[in-house]
C-alpha cells in the first residue's frame, strides 16, 4: 500500500459548517476562529461564501470576516460563490482563491443553485475569466450518487471533469455530498479520474454520514490523493439535502493521518482548542469522535492514573 508522505488539511468549517448552524455565529468568533485554525498549522481555509444573504443568512458578513481577519504568511483564504456577483465581491474582498460548487446530476443543481449543469459550466467560464489570475477550482458535487436521482454514472462524472478542467480549473473537486461512497468506489473513480486528467491537481469532499468517510479517505490515498476538505468538530451538512450530515472532522482526519505516520503540518490539540470554542457557544457538543475520546497517548495517560485497575473485557 503506497500513501502520500504529506497529506494537506481544506479547513472548510468557517464555511460549509458555519453555514449548517441557523444560530448566527458572531463575526469575531468566525475570525477568532479563522484565525486559531491558522495558528494551528492549517494552510488552506475556506473562510467565507459570497452569497445573498436571503440564502445564506449566516454568510451576511462574509466581506466583514475577510476585512478582520488577520493574514499569515504561507496561508490561503478560499471562498466559496455560487455566481458572477458573488465572485466579484470576493475578489473585492481579497481572497486567494475561488470555488464553485457544480452538481453532476441535473436534478440537484436545479435545486441547488436554479441552473441546468450546461449553464453552470457556462458561468465557470466567466468566473475563470473575471477571476484572472486568481486560481479558480470546480467541486463536482453528489459525485458518487444523488439524493434525487441516485446512482450517478461514472461517465457522467469524468464528462464533466474534463469540460471544467478545459475551461480552466485550477484544481479538481470531487465531492461525496450525500455520504454515499464506498472505499471501491472511491479506488474506481479516482483511478479513472486519474487515466483521464494526469497532472491534474485534485481533492476529496467526504462526508461521514453513514460512518465511511475515512474508510474512503484512506481508499482515496491509496489512489494518490493528498487533499481533503475537511470541517472542525464534524460541522457541515448541505442545507437542501434531508439526512446529509456533516463533514469528516478535522480532528478525526489528523489523528488518522497521524496514526498512520503522515505528516500534516496541523497541530490537533489547537484545532480541538478551536471547536471547544465553538462548541461553548453553540452550547452543544460537536460530532467529532477524537473531541469526545481524546487520542491514544492521552487514553493511556487516564488509564496509568486511574489508581483502581480496570476489570472489564
């Protein structure tokens, strides 16, 4: 089994899972947030989306957060944006790089965004072209199936991939929004995808609904993937999309990848530092497992202090 030496961390929590919370998260804390997963080690943050706030009410500050928050060296600020306004505000706003979100299946991205995918491949191109040489990537969204329409050929994805990639996306996205990828899958697909656009950088959206996602993550890095979104806490879920829940957690994910010798560059006790504080305002816990149980050197810590032995199988 062959791994990447480096596997690099997407925070995407300051936008696909503060977007999920209906409580309105305060601009400070986005950014004192922002801000902690940068100090922590993270490279690449997806801050921020561009959309009217009649959608997204939680994203009304977008522009505010990016004003505030405090730039380090070495890291990208990515924001998410569903249109041609919303990326001229982005880029009014300074971001290093833009996303676009594209569903595979007609159905979904009709609901999800009101375009037909040919209308959506239509806007990638003028976004690409308003953009300049800010680097603009695609996500290929419900790629390993859909919640309207089901079982997505895998044709139909390597279709697209090489229509975006020709319009000029930077990198590719690939995403299992509903949490419906099995590790076969994954292999499959990637695989093909990697036959089909050699040298073309790409990255994985997973989210753990069914308890698969870093089975498929690790199925992923075995097909030489090295970038996964991932979200603070478990935070996410597609707001149109009933029974999607959230992201891999960040925590989860470095304390796999470490477990496994792979190096991040992200300092796991400071990202659990950061959704404890976000979980104190939320006033819930959050979904990651590792927030919960800790790691194991801090397990056998407990357990050596314990003083009383443990009886149980």
């Amino acid at each position: 089994m062959t791994l990447p030496d480096h596997v690099r961390i997407v925070e995407v929590g300051p936008r696909d899972g503060f977007q999920a919370e209906s409580r309105f998260i305060p601009t400070e804390l986005k950014v004192e947030i922002i801000e902690r997963l940068a100090a922590a080690g993270v490279r690449d943050i997806e801050a921020v989306s561009f959309v009217h706030p009649r959608v997204i009410p939680q994203m009304a500050d977008a522009a505010e957060v990016m004003a505030r928050v405090e730039r380090r060296p070495g890291v990208r600020y990515l924001a998410l944006v569903p249109n041609l306004k919303g990326a001229e505000r982005a880029l009014e706003a300074g971001v290093d790089a833009l996303r676009l979100v594209v569903c595979v299946t007609e159905t979904y991205n009709r609901n999800n965004v009101g375009l037909s995918v040919d209308e959506s491949l239509e806007l990638f191109g003028d976004v690409v072209r308003l953009a300049g040489d800010v680097p603009t990537s695609v996500v290929l969204a419900v790629a390993f199936g859909c919640p309207f329409e089901g079982e997505v050929p895998e044709d139909r994805v390597l279709d697209l991939a090489r229509r975006f990639v020709d319009l000029g996306s930077a990198e590719l996205g690939i995403a299992d929004s509903a949490g419906l990828a099995n590790p076969l899958q994954v292999h499959r697909l990637l695989r093909r995808l990697a036959e089909a656009l050699p040298g073309v950088p790409k990255w994985l959206h997973l989210h753990d609904t069914r308890g698969l996602g870093l089975a498929n993550a690790v199925a992923a890095m075995e097909e030489g993937i090295d970038t996964f979104d991932t979200s603070l806490g478990g935070l996410g879920g597609c707001p149109i999309m009933k029974g999607a829940s959230g992201n891999i957690a960040t925590e989860e994910m470095l304390y796999l990848c470490h477990e496994m010798g792979l190096a991040t560059g992200v300092d796991l006790d400071a990202v659990r530092d950061a959704s404890r504080a976000l979980e104190a305002f939320l006033g819930r816990e959050l979904p990651s497992r590792v927030l919960r149980a800790g790691t194991r050197e801090e397990l056998v810590a407990r357990n050596q202090n314990a003083g009383e032995p443990c009886r149980e199988s």
